[in-house]
C-alpha cells in the first residue's frame, strides 16, 4: 500500500494556504530515515494515519506533513503557529525535501475512487503486460480483411495503403503514451479523460465518449459473431456433424466462455488471458498465409483492377477503411497504461512503451505477410468474407482438417479474449457510476450482476439484429479511425498549447495528420453508406443470424 503525503506550507502575510501531495510506496521509505532529516512521527488517534512534524532547525518557518492511506483525516492548518517569512534556509530544506519525494515516489494528484475501479485497481503491470495486452487488443478478426482490401487497391497501391497505415498508427501511438503524463501531477488513465483534457469537459465527452463506447460494445457483439461462428466451423471440421448447434447456439456456448472470464476482477489481472489471445492471434494469422501459399492457386486467378468508376472510387475508399480497421486498440492504450505503476525515476510510459513496440513489431510480422501472402494466393478470386472463408470453401477438401480446425480453434479463443479487455472500459464505467453514487466499492455481486448483463446484452445484440453488421464499415469509420489516426495529433497540439509552436516539424505534422484522419473518417464513412445503398445489401432480418 502506497503512503500519501500532503505537504502544507503557510506564510505569513498570506491568507492562502499551498498544499502538495506525494505518493510514496511504503517499502521505499528506509528505515531511520526520518531521523536524519529531523522528522518526528506522531500516532493519530485516527486508525491508519500518522502525522507527521518536521522540526526544521535552521528556520522559524513550521511546515506539516500529514500522511493518510485512507485519506480520511482532516487537517486543520488555522492550528499550526503562524510562521515568518520564508528564508533562504527554509527554501533549501523545501527544495531538499521535494527532490526525496520526487526520487521516492512520484508528484501526483490522487482520486481515490480509483482504487475501486477495475481500470486502476493494481498498478503492477510491467512492460511484458503492456506486450500481450497491446496484441489482445491489436490483432483481431479485422486482419481477416486485409486480402480483401488489396483486391481493390492492388500490389502497390496495397502495400504502400498498409505501410502508411502501420506507422501513421505507431506514431500516435507513441503521442498517446505520452500524453498520458503530460501535465505534473496528472495521469489520464482513460481515453475519455485524455479527450476531455484536451478539448474541455462538455467538447471532449461529445468528441469520445460514443466512439469509444461503440468500439468497446459493437467490438464486444461482433467478437460473438465472429467466435461463435468460429466454434462452428471448428467443429464441423474436427468431427464432420455440421447439425449438432445452430448458429444461436454456438453464440450462446461463445457467451458462456466469455461470462465465465469475465469474474476476473481487474485489467491488471487478466495478464494471462491478453497472453493467450496474443499467442492465438499470432498463431491464427500464420497458419492462414502458410496455409493459402501452400495448395495451388485457383484457375482464372487475376491481379487486375477495375477501371477508376463512381463504384470503383467508393470500393477504394472501402478498402482504405478496411486497412485502418485493421490497426485497433488505440482507444485502450491509456487504460493499459493506468496499470503500470510511475515514478519519477521509473514513468509509466517506459515499460508502457517498451510493450507497445514489441507487440507492434508482432503486429508487423502478422498483418504483412497475410495480406501479401493471401492477395497472392486468390488475387481476384477472394470473397469478401476475408481469407478464412476463401480457404474454407476452396481448399476446404485440400487441406488437413486438423490445421483447419486448429485455425478456426485459434479465432475463436482469441475473440473470447479480446472480448475481455474491449469489455473492460465499459465494466469501468458501469462500476463507475455505482462508486460515485454509493461512495464505497463495488460488491462482488453487483460486480459480477453488471458484467454478466454486459455479456447477455451483447449476446441479444448478436442474435436479434444480425444486419447491424452490414454497417460495421460505417461504425468503424466514425469511431476507430478518428480515436486511431485523428484524434491523438490533435490532443496533442492542444495539450502542449503554445509549446507545440516551438516544436516546429512536430507541430505542422500533426496538425496535417489530425486533419487527414477526420477526412478520411468522412470520406469512408460516405463510402460505407455508398456501397449499403447502392448494393441493396440492407435487409431487416431480425433474429435471422
């Protein structure tokens, strides 16, 4: 447990009254130390507290130290005697007693509802949990695309889409890590947070709160959709009996698997979890493009484009929107970060970092080849379910069952995994809600009753209104593009505020980046609704999955 100091420091000729608070992890605090430094400790009355009198002999001033793990005792600074001016004396012992407390912990503001909430609950992560939480969430069912896009877009134009796109992501990636202690004493531990910090509590809630809602529960549907189709296929290619479940069914033994996780009480916690769907998706993505590069290729394979039409234009824009899908979990980057523990020497963004290049470089490994491999593959013959399906239907006798099953098995335990940590902010603010009412943590009953109706409800969503996904394209335009390529550049300029001039280079780039992000938001957006309306590919098909 963590020892809070609050440093209060009364002049005279002042009516104001200047406090600072310390969090100083209680096993850095050496023993005896405070008897070098002439501090006296006194026991409260008050469980769990201790007061703290620093008798500082080279001045008149009085300075008191108060230190609380529950923060529940008062302090009165009308009770201590009124001091003199500040000296030099006083300063240097100021100044020599800020730089211990910076080198023992770290300067911050605290919220104690924190510690109630899944989110910030443990801050024990390390740069290794920062890798397979940033995987969990990086890689998914949107990689399945990627062949698909380059059917439109071509070998070069492809490539260099999906270059441009993997480090434009890396980029504000790296501004989102930063951010994330931009101001001393602040950690913005959700992206929602980090939005209204950056553009003001009404405007940043208007900006973020739907994206990232959107992402987390239409993320958390679509996983159902894709997993319980998944441990379908898995098991009409392992065992041949294609009649056992009906779709609804194996949504529902998807449903399952997921509730059954979600008891795990924190982000920090489910470690474990975000390593088993790392390895799964890194797994599933090469056994895909090994597989489709190993049989033969169809006949009548062609790598030609279209034409440049009114469809062909909008079918690019498409395929641009599918790239950029690909490349997802920026709007849990600060809640990830929130589990690293930060000091001043230590920051929570250098094993934050660490974490997030390594999965990236993963991210790299996994999504070119696929892309590649699978266009190279099928060129034009690949459906546009995604590569999964192409090698289902047209090498589904060719290949072994055991590597077919092993693949669908691999998508469908990684969708129960990204369910866990796209369902977390939304666990979050449901916990959120009840702490701020109740002033108290949330029981493991309500706990378990909101994570469970989270589930059930995405459960309902998936099965009752199947169409919505014929607008996933659309839903992820609004929401993921902006929270990944547009957004962080522009929290950045206002954050850093009149700072950001004096970086020159950095300052132009992002206001042009910040700017082409919400373009491109709009205009696959306009593509997305398009393609809907001209292809009359909208049909209410309710409980029809």
């Amino acid at each position: 447990m963590n020892l809070t100091i609050i440093l209060i420091t009364q002049f005279s000729g002042m009516d104001e009254t200047e406090l600072e608070v310390f969090t100083v992890p209680r096993s850095l605090i050496p023993r005896g130390h405070h008897q070098s430094s002439n501090l006296s400790f006194e026991q409260s009355p008050v469980s769990h507290s201790t007061i703290l009198n620093a008798n500082l002999k080279q001045s008149s001033s009085n300075i008191s130290i108060a230190s609380s793990t529950s923060m529940s005792t008062p302090i009165d600074s009308n009770s201590a005697p009124r001091p003199s001016p500040l000296g030099s004396p006083m300063r240097a012992a100021l100044s020599q007693m800020r730089i211990y407390l910076e080198e023992m912990g770290h300067l911050t503001k605290l919220n104690p509802q924190d510690a109630w909430l899944p989110i910030t609950e443990s801050r024990k992560g390390n740069a290794y949990y920062s890798a397979f939480h940033n995987l969990n969430a990086g890689i998914g069912f949107q990689a399945l695309l990627l062949p698909v896009a380059f059917t439109y877009l071509g070998w070069t134009w492809g490539t260099v889409t999906l270059s441009m796109a993997y480090f434009w992501q890396l980029y504000t990636l790296w501004l989102l890590i930063g951010l994330h202690e931009s101001v001393p004493g602040r950690r913005y531990n959700r992206y929602l947070e980090l939005s209204q910090a950056a553009f003001g509590e009404r405007l940043g809630v208007w900006l973020a709160l739907f994206p990232v809602i959107n992402l987390s529960a239409g993320t958390a549907t679509s996983l159902i959709n894709v997993g319980g189709g998944a441990l379908k296929l898995f098991y009409n290619t392992s065992l041949g009996s294609p009649d056992v479940l009906t779709t609804v069914e194996w949504f529902v033994v998807f449903a399952v698997l997921s509730a059954i996780l979600s008891i795990i009480p924190n982000l920090n916690s489910m470690a474990w979890v975000s390593f088993m769907g790392a390895v799964m998706a890194i797994a599933y993505c090469t056994l895909l493009w090994t597989l489709s590069i190993s049989v033969p290729r169809p006949e009548g394979l062609s790598y030609h484009i279209a034409k440049p039409t009114m469809d062909t234009t909008f079918s690019i824009l498409n395929a641009v929107g599918i790239v950029a899908f690909a490349f997802r979990g920026h709007n849990l980057v600060p809640e990830i970060q929130a589990t690293m523990p930060s000091t001043v020497k230590q920051p929570a963004h250098v094993p934050m970092w660490r974490g997030a290049l390594a999965a990236n470089v993963m991210v790299g490994l996994c999504y070119f080849p696929l892309a590649i491999g699978g266009y190279w593959a099928y060129g034009n013959k690949m459906l546009p379910e995604g590569i999964m399906n192409t090698i289902y239907f047209l090498h589904g006798s060719e290949i072994p069952g055991a590597a077919l099953g092993l693949t669908y098995l691999f998508v469908a335990l990684n969708s129960v995994s990204s369910f866990q940590i796209y369902s977390m902010p939304v666990y979050d603010s449901l916990e959120a809600s009840y702490t701020s009412r109740k002033m108290r943590p949330c029981p493991r009953s309500v706990r378990l009753a909101f994570r469970l109706f989270f589930v059930m409800f995405n459960l309902f969503a998936a099965v009752a209104f199947p169409f919505v996904s014929t607008f996933a394209g659309v839903m992820g335009a609004i929401s993921s593009i902006p929270l990944t390529f547009g957004y962080p550049c522009f929290m950045w300029l206002r954050i850093k505020g009149s700072d950001a001039k004096n970086l020159g280079f950095l300052w132009y780039l992002n206001w042009f980046l910040g700017c082409v992000g919400i373009a491109l938001a709009v205009c696959v957006t306009a593509a997305g609704l398009f393609t809907i309306f001209q292809n009359h590919s909208f049909r209410f098909n309710f409980f029809k999955p």
